[in-house]
C-alpha cells in the first residue's frame, strides 16, 4: 500500500469507529442554538404534541422535509437503539460522497 492510501485508509477507519462509539454520547436535549430559539417561550404538551407558548423566533420554525427521515434525530427508523449505526452510515455516505467528488475533480496529468 502506498503512503497516501495507507493515510486515508486509517482515516475511515478511525471515522467509522469514532461515529459507531461517540454517536451513542449525541444530546437529543436541545443544543445551544435551539436554546436561544426558544428564550421568551415555554414548551406546553398538548393532545396533538408539543406547542410554544409566548414571543420567540422558534415559533416561526417548520420542521425540515427530511425530519420524518430513516435517519432523523441520530437514530435509524427512530430506533435510539441504533444511534451508532446512524453514524457509521453517516459516515460512510460523507466518505463516499467526498471520495467520489475527490476522484471527479482531481486534476489528471496531461498526456502527450
């Protein structure tokens, strides 16, 4: 194996296994931006699930297309189970997707 693929190898390996072990340690409370969103308000639970209630910029937030996803909220088919396995997907996507990018974007030499 050459150097630089050596490199990368150890790289995804060391990804892989970070994303299937510190996944488990992801905080489904709400992150620092989530906080400031919702200063000024109070979460009420309701039949239909959980309002806003007073004056913050959260209540003018919609959920994103893809929040009902398999892989929504760090878990895999909303199972919290399978946080890691989230990740290592996650990663693998990322590392296939910059790898195919990196492959169709270098620069090849000139021949001739």
């Amino acid at each position: 194996m050459t150097r630089n693929r050596t490199f990368f190898v150890g790289f995804a390996v060391a990804a892989l296994l970070l994303a299937g072990i510190v996944s488990y340690f992801a905080d489904s409370d709400p992150d620092g931006l989530d906080s400031v969103a919702l200063d000024g308000c109070t979460v009420v639970e309701t039949g239909g699930g959980e309002t806003l209630e007073g004056d913050c910029i959260a209540q003018h937030a919609q959920d994103h297309p893809l929040a009902e996803g398999p892989f929504a909220d760090y878990t895999v088919g909303g199972d919290d189970r399978l946080t890691g396995a989230a990740g290592v997907i996650g990663v693998v996507v990322t590392l296939a997707v910059g790898g195919g990018l990196f492959r169709v974007l270098r620069r090849r030499p000139e021949k001739g």
